[in-house]
C-alpha cells in the first residue's frame, strides 16, 4: 500500500470520526439547552437578567454550524488534492506506456 492510499484512508476514517463525535456532541449540546430552558421556565428566584444572558447562549448554535460548514470544506479540499493527484498519475502511467 502506497503512502498517499494510506493517507486518503486514514483521511476518511478521520472524517467519519469527527461526523460522528460533532453530531454526539450536537446532540448533547441541544438536549442540555432543551434542559436548561425549561429549568428557567420553572424558577422564579433568577432575575430577568440572568435568564436573559442565558437564553443568548443560543448564539453557539451558529458557531457550531459555521465549524461544521468549515471543517466539511476542508475536507473536501484534501479529498479533492487527492482526486487531483490520483489523476496526474494515472495519466503519467498512460502517456508511459
């Protein structure tokens, strides 16, 4: 096994792992805000201020999808670099032969 095959899978299975920890990890985060808001549903000793504060908490959702949209675009950059490469030399070999 060449070293760039050895590299494009060891990328795959990197890639499946950050999809499946990203989307655990999404999972917890929602269900953990799904918890805390009802909490703040119930209580009525935290001030209006607090729970603003904890109800802008909400802006991780976007950050979350930015790193998400970012990390895929960096994946398929390396995919690609790998695509693009496994062509040139396929075509060498042909123009060797």
């Amino acid at each position: 096994m060449d070293a760039k095959q050895l590299a494009k899978q060891m990328l795959d299975f990197n890639k499946t792992a950050f999809d499946s920890s990203f989307s655990a990890m999404s999972v917890l985060q929602d269900q953990t805000e799904k918890l805390i808001l009802s909490f703040l549903d119930k209580t009525d000793w935290i001030p209006k201020e607090g729970k603003k504060a904890i109800d802008e908490w909400k802006n991780y959702k976007k950050a979350r999808e930015d790193f998400k949209a970012y990390a895929d675009e960096t994946y398929k950059k390396i995919a690609d670099y790998f695509a693009k490469t496994e062509k040139e030399e396929t075509q060498k070999a042909e123009k060797k032969k």
